[in-house]
C-alpha cells in the first residue's frame, strides 16, 4: 500500500511537519475526516527527536520494529516493547524519543475540536472537563486490530475513503471512551437512524456511488456528526456505511456489466472506483468471481437456448 500524501490535508499537524523537516521517509498519508488525519512512517537512523508542545493530540502504533526506541522523560527511559506497542499523547506535551534501528509507525493526528466533539458526542460531557491521558507502550488489541485493518487499503483510492473516515471516527471515540479521564456519570448516547433519514441517506448515496464519497457527507445528508452516524447506521441496517455503500457500488458494476455495451474500465470509473483493477478486487472480494468471469456467466445465461426450437 503506498500512496501520494495530500500534504495541504496534513501540514500544520505539528509532529507531521516536524517528521516531515526531518526527511524521515513517509509511505502514506491520508485526512480522514475534519480533525482527523493519519501517516505511516518508516524510520531506520540514530536520532534524537523532540515533539515540541504539539496544537493536537496524537495515537502512534509501532507497526514493524521499534525495538531501539525509548521515551526520555528526565532521567527515566521507557522502553519500547516493538510491534503492537501504543502511545497516546495529548496535545501541549513536549516528549522527546532517542531513536536507534529500524521501525514502522502508524500516526493518528487529532485536532482539539475534533476530540473535544467526540467527547461530547461520545460521553455527553463538557469537554473542559475530560483530558486525553498521556500512556506510553502500552498494549490495546482492539485499537491495534483496528489501526491494522486499515493499513492493507490504499488510502488515496477514493472508493476507500468512507473506510478510512469510519475508522478515524471510531479510533477517536474509543480514545475518548477509553483513554480519558472523566466525570463518572458520562455515559454513551445510544439509538438509531429514523426511517425518513435513512431513506434520504440511501437515495444520496444510490445518486453518487460514482464519487468519492466519504463519512462526512453521508453524515451531513443525516445532520448527524459523522461518529453518531456511523454507529446509528450500522445499528439502523446491521451494516457499517462503508459496507452499504461498497455492497451498492459492486450491485450497480453487475447491472452495467450485464448491459453489455460498456468496457470495464468505464464500469469502474461509473461506481466510484479509480482503476479497473481496484474494482476487480472488491468486486471477486464479494461475488467471488471477477467481472469478466460474471460477464461471462452472465452472457451465458442471456444466450438462447440452442435446443429449445
């Protein structure tokens, strides 16, 4: 998975641009949604580097490696336990890390009003009055599950950006639930997606599976913050959004292929997907077959039957 970073979606995320300075290598980078941007580093030097007093919050996964990193804080160095190992730090924290050997790191950017949202969408509490706790290397399987699920996708391919937005809204919403601390009575909203906004969030993604659709837009159609959304939905059809709309994307490739008159390629571009080969992939990933293996079946069953004259 690699992928061209949208550097005007990620510069002024401070630790982004300081890595950045740094010429460490990035391999993708991706905004995944208002406040909420991701990168994945792949770092093999000796170095000192300091995050001075970050304007946002941070989540980091070790990915691969990471064994030579320690955490200086005074006379104290915390000791990385390599792949799987999490760091949560709040925004205004000055930490400094002496780097040694090599190690893949997924960053999860986090402006302050975003996480003050989900915190009030989340926890239906004052924000002023939760903090982001500061952890070092610790270990989390769902965040780490969640966080590597999404590192197989392509992140500049816009039919997986729904994916993308759903998972940064629900790292950020497990970071609020989990990782703060809080008033004692803040409890999660719950409920679902009334009848008239789901069908007016079906008929918007139905008129625009040809576009780059992401979470942000399927909640605005609901006037929903795009956390609530994306938990009513799945609540309301059993499906996350991304799921629906991929599901609805790949039905509309079989309609137009059984048609017959169009090339895949145009096929693919006409449900929202960049390539002819990343619809190739959903699309074996749902049906089974590829689309020119369900053309062809699909031809075979539309020809006449030579026996039945």
């Amino acid at each position: 998975m690699l992928s061209s970073p949208p550097m005007s979606e990620l510069g002024g995320y401070s630790v982004f641009d300081c890595l950045r300075r740094a010429r460490v290598p990035l391999r993708a980078a991706a905004a995944l949604g208002r406040g909420v941007a991701a990168a994945l580093w792949d770092r093999d030097e000796t170095a000192f580097t300091r995050y001075a007093a970050p304007g946002h919050h941070m989540l980091s996964l070790y990915v691969a490696g990471g064994h030579g990193i320690r955490r200086r804080r005074g006379r104290e160095a915390l000791r990385s336990d390599g792949p799987g190992s999490l760091c949560v730090m709040p925004a205004g924290l000055t930490t400094d890390w002496e780097v040694s050997g090599p190690v893949r790191m997924f960053h999860l950017y986090i402006a302050k009003p975003a996480f003050d949202r989900a915190v009030a969408e989340t926890l239906g509490a004052d924000p002023a009055g939760v903090a982001l706790r500061d952890e070092t290397y610790f270990r989390d399987p769902t965040l780490e599950a969640a966080i590597r699920a999404v590192l197989p996708l392509d992140w500049s391919e816009p039919a997986e950006r729904i994916a993308l937005s759903h998972a940064g809204q629900m790292l950020l919403a497990y970071l609020a639930a989990r990782r703060t601390e809080r008033p004692r009575s803040a409890r999660p909203a719950r409920g679902g997606l009334a009848p008239a906004t789901l069908r007016r969030v079906v008929d918007f993604a139905e008129a625009n599976l040809a576009a780059p659709l992401c979470l942000d837009d399927l909640a605005a159609v609901a006037g929903l913050s795009p956390y609530h959304f994306a938990r009513m939905f799945k609540r309301t059809t059993g499906k996350s959004p991304h799921a629906y709309v991929l599901r609805r994307r790949i039905a509309r490739a079989k309609a137009l292929i059984a048609e017959g008159d169009r090339p895949l390629a145009a096929i693919a571009l006409a449900c929202g997907f960049s390539s002819q080969s990343h619809l190739a992939l959903r699309f074996r990933g749902l049906t089974g077959l590829t689309p020119r293996q369900y053309a062809c079946a699909t031809a075979a069953r539309a020809a006449p039957d030579p026996q039945a004259d």
